[in-house]
C-alpha cells in the first residue's frame, strides 16, 4: 500500500469527569491505529476549557483554544461541565454549545446502533439490530437565544428561531446521509419530526424540508409528530433511517435513542458545520464516578470511529476510511460474544477491561489485513 506520510492535526478537548478517562485510551488506539494503516498520521493538542478551567481561570472556553482548535483538522472532545460549577445567573458551564456555535456545527449526528451482546430494553430482535441516525439542529430552535430571556418576576419567555439557511443545510445534509445509507443497503427514508400542528414555526420548519426534499426525488420523505416520534422510537424504532429535527427536540430524543442502545456510555455523536467538526461521547461528565475506573469508554472510541470517516471523506483517504471500519469493527467484535457488560449495565467493566478488548480485537484486526 502506498504510504501516506501527511499528518492531521485534531485538537482534543478532554474536559472534565469522566471527560479526561475516556479520552485518553481513545487518542491511544486513534494513534496505534492510524500509524499501522499507511495514510496521514494523527497529531492530537491538548486543549484548556470546561468547568475546572473555568474554576481556575475565569473562563469555560478560552479564545486560544478556540484559535487552535480552528486551525485543526478535527475536533475531539471527552466531556464538558459540572452540575456543581455554574456561571452567575445559575446556568451551567457549556462549552460544548459555544463550540458548536463558533464553528457553525449546524448537524448534530447521532446514530442510534445496537451493539451485538449488549444487554437492551426492546425484547423485539429488531430492536437488538438498530441502525438509524437523528440529525439534531444545532445552532438555533429554542436555542438559539439562549441567555436572553425576557424576564419579569412573574415570567420569563425564551424564543423558538426557525431560518431558511439554517433549514437549507440542515435537510440537504439529512437527504444526502439518506442516498449515503440507501447505496449500502439502507432504506432511503427521511422523517421529518416537528410540532406543525401547534407551532407556526415548526410549520415553517417543515415547509422548507417540503422544500429541500423536492430535490431529492430518490429519497422518501416522511412526517412525525414529536410526541408521536416518541411513541414510535419506544415501540417501533426500526422504522426509521434518518431522523431531522429542531434543536431542543434533537436534544431530547437522541437521548431516548441512547436509552435504546443501552445507555449514553453506548452513544457516539458528531457536530458538523461547512468546515469543522466535533466528535464526542453523548454522555455528560459523570463527576460521581470520575476516578473509579467505571467510565465506559465505548461512546468516545465510537467517536473516534466516525471522526475517522469524516476526516477520510475529507481528505479522500481510504487509510482513513478502513481505520473507520477496523475500529467500529473492533468494539463490535468485543461485546459480540456477551463476556464484556459495562458497569451502568450492571456489569463489572470498566475503562480498563473494554479497553483491552477493544485494543486485542483491532490489533487483530490489522495483523489481519
């Protein structure tokens, strides 16, 4: 194989809790992994921001490390915050939402995948083999205007915004994730989730996907309620592929989608804008465990796995794009035969144990090729 001698530059994050715990083994194998394979190597920075940054220095997110991490390939990030550290006004520390702000991650990606062995709540077998992806919009909804609420003593209203632009990018990457998964074997649907029927806004929402989907004619378009979505992704969640939504409502049921796969220690996610990305866990900091040994580092190497796709997509390196597949390939094949189970699972492997297997299974792997 033709050898590859580029390297890339990925700004880690690792954060605060549990953020740091994962992080580590998952830059490990992201090295060995990314030197076997022939292609552009990886060159990881460590970055300052969270909730003990912001406790030592005043800031959550230091401009520096925001002009670092822009001059980066991609983003890592372990996890940010603490339910006990919060700005004045009571809020608490989210550096991970002023990222994907400056950046413009505008498509929160996350899949919803059963791994093979896992213990999860559907006894239905095609619950036990799931396989779709909800897009969650990232820069505005209800979210947008976050931290200007009009506020008396007797009220306080927060505001819903809904754009055109924003939808534009929003269903086009949606439609073409969808054409993506249809050309391997996927089955080419994209739901609309919203609440037309009482918010003006939600129905300009699902007007522009009306919009966009016109031209996509080799892609189904569908419509949910959220609150039936909800009922659907509890009783029947084999029915979807890709999923879009506004941003509080992504906020919501991606974690149901999380609950399906086992838990957040099971969920990966991606943040993509026109030109970054942010790869993290879906779990939160989990400061009660932090330094036990419990963390599940499965969601973050997960993340790993699909920052290594994005930056093959990017950089048209199939090195990367293999590296992709051996590492999913990898946590796969650890949970398959059941001996693996997560302490949140009410196992007794934590960090440690899946991170060996992990690392045996893609060492094979590559002795493999």
């Amino acid at each position: 194989m033709t050898q590859d001698n580029s390297k890339l530059t990925i700004a880690v994050f690792a954060g605060d809790g549990i953020g740091p715990e994962v992080t580590a083994p998952c830059v490990e194998l992201l090295t060995e992994l990314t030197k076997s394979l022939g292609g552009p190597t990886l060159e990881f920075e460590a970055l300052a921001a969270g909730a003990g940054h912001y406790q030592a220095t005043g800031e959550a997110l230091p401009q520096t490390s925001l002009d670092r991490a822009a001059e980066a390939d991609a983003i890592l990030l372990g996890a940010m915050g603490d339910p006990d550290v919060r700005y004045p006004d009571g809020t608490e520390i989210v550096p991970q939402i002023d990222l994907r702000d400056y950046f413009e991650l505008y498509a929160g990606v996350r899949p919803v995948t059963t791994q093979p062995g896992m213990p999860v709540p559907l006894a239905d077998p095609r619950g036990q083999e799931l396989d779709f992806v909800i897009i969650r919009e990232s820069t505005e909804g209800l979210f947008a205007h976050r931290g200007e609420a009009e506020e008396t003593d007797d009220s306080s209203t927060d505001r819903l915004t809904i754009t055109r632009a924003a939808c534009e990018r929003l269903f086009d990457f949606s439609f073409e994730l969808a054409r993506s998964r249809k050309a391997r074997g996927g089955s080419g649907i994209v739901t609309c989730v919203d609440k037309a029927n009482v918010l003006q806004s939600m129905g300009f929402f699902r007007r522009m996907f009306d919009e966009r989907a016109a031209q996509y004619p080799d892609i189904e378009r569908r419509y949910m309620y959220a609150d039936a979505a909800a009922l659907a992704l509890v009783k029947q969640p084999w029915v979807f592929d890709v999923m879009v939504m506004e941003n509080l409502l992504g906020d919501i049921l991606s974690d149901l989608g999380a609950g399906l796969m086992g838990g957040l220690g099971m969920a990966p996610s991606a943040d993509i804008g026109p030109g970054h990305a942010v790869f993290q866990p879906c779990h939160g900091t989990a400061p009660d465990i932090a330094g036990s040994g419990k963390a599940n580092p499965t969601a973050m190497f997960l993340s790993g796995a699909m920052m290594l796709d994005w930056l093959g997509e990017r950089h048209d390196s199939p090195q990367l794009r293999e590296g992709a597949e051996i590492f999913r390939s990898a946590v796969d094949t650890a949970f398959r035969d059941g001996a693996l189970k997560p302490t949140e699972l009410g196992g007794s492997d934590g960090l440690e144990a899946i991170t060996a297997r992990v690392r045996a299974e893609m060492q094979a792997a590559l002795a493999a090729r």
